[in-house]
C-alpha cells in the first residue's frame, strides 16, 4: 500500500503535468470539434486505458525498455504519430458532413463509440511520452522501506490515470460546446472539420519530430 504522503506528493505532479495540454489534450479537442461530446467522451475513456496499459508495461519491465532504448522509443513514436496523421486525413476528407447532432434524439452517432474507443486507446497506448513520464516519475515517490514496489506504482499510476480521465474530460466538454456554436453555420462546420483534422495532423508531426521528454 501506499501513504497518504505518497499520494498526495504524487497526485500533485502528475496533475501538474497532465493539467499543460499535450498529446491526450489536442488529440481530444480534436475528436471533440470534429464528432462532437459523445465521441470526444469515448475516446478519453479509450486513451486513459490505453496509458493505464503503458502503465502496466512500464511495471513489468517493458516501459523501461522504451524508456531506455532508443530503437524502441522511435518506432513507438512513429506508429503513433502516422496513427494520428492518418485520424486527421480522414477528418478533413468527411468535415463537409459535419453537422450538428442531438445526441438524445438521434440513434445514429457520427462515428461508433467502439470505434472512438478502439482509435483513443490506440493513440494513448502508442505515446512514448506515457511510458517515458511512469518510467522516470514513478520511482522517485516509492518508499522502498514498505517493499511491494510493483504495488505501488501500480497504485500511484492509477491516480495519475483518474487525474487524466477527469482532466481529458473537462477538456472534451468544453471543446463540444465551442463546436456548437461553430456548427450554426455550414462554413462554420466545415471550418471546425478543418480545425480538427490540422490539429490531429499537427500533433502527429509534432510527435514524429519531437525527441525524448526531459526526465
């Protein structure tokens, strides 16, 4: 188990880190601004469980690898990245359908949730900097004296991972909201389809030329 100290001195950096937008943050807006709340909310329930997954690797040994070796972090880095690029090309190609959607009284949803699921666990699942930011935080607040180090970086991560789920999800709300109001015009729709595919693809790039987060 972990101390209350520990909780709390973990809590208050992983909120600090996951609080600056990043990766998770553009690729949610995104998602948001292009399909709106319903799709946006699935995949930040899809990429939390993709880091939650990172954080399992990062446990058994295998973020550590990807923390270290520099083969490893590339190619993790570039199947996310073109992941994300591809996400973006394919908002542009549909932004002219793009319209406002009740989402209590229309059954079909723009895209299916356990598509938004699938594509939000791939992204958080694929982004090095998840295993970089378990790998190198993490061991810093274990109280070697308690042993069980496993259990509590498994503990201490799933605080981070709740943090992010909450975090992820203001950001997802808010974005829906804006989309609203773009989305009372069609060019303001297909201008919103345009916002959120360049900012998919631009976080791709940014992912792709990016080095190793400093530790």
């Amino acid at each position: 188990m972990v101390t209350m100290h520990q909780a709390l001195a973990f809590g208050l950096v992983a909120l600090v880190v996951i609080a600056i937008p990043g990766p998770s943050v553009v690729f949610t807006v995104g998602r948001a601004l292009t399909y709106g709340r319903s799709v946006a909310l699935t995949t930040v329930v899809g990429n939390s469980f993709g880091l939650l997954t990172a954080l399992v690797l990062v446990v058994l040994g295998l973020g550590q690898l990807v923390a270290t070796s520099e083969v490893v972090f590339e190619v993790v880095k570039a199947a996310g990245a073109g992941f994300l690029v591809y996400l973006g090309v394919q908002a542009l190609r549909h932004r002219h359908g793009i319209t406002v959607h009740d989402e209590e009284r229309s059954a079909a949803a723009p895209l299916k949730p356990t598509t938004a699921l699938r594509q939000g666990f791939l992204v958080g699942f694929t982004n090095p900097k998840g295993y970089v930011m378990f790998a190198a935080l993490l061991p810093q607040f274990l109280d070697r004296s308690r042993g069980h180090d496993s259990l509590q970086m498994l503990l201490l991560g799933s605080l981070a991972f709740v943090l992010g789920l909450c975090c992820d999800s203001v950001w997802a709300l808010l974005a829906s909201q804006l989309r609203r109001w773009f989305n009372a015009s069609p060019r303001r729709g297909r201008a919103l389809g345009t916002v959120g595919g360049m900012s998919m693809i631009g976080l791709g790039v940014a992912v792709a030329v990016g080095g190793r987060p400093d530790a």
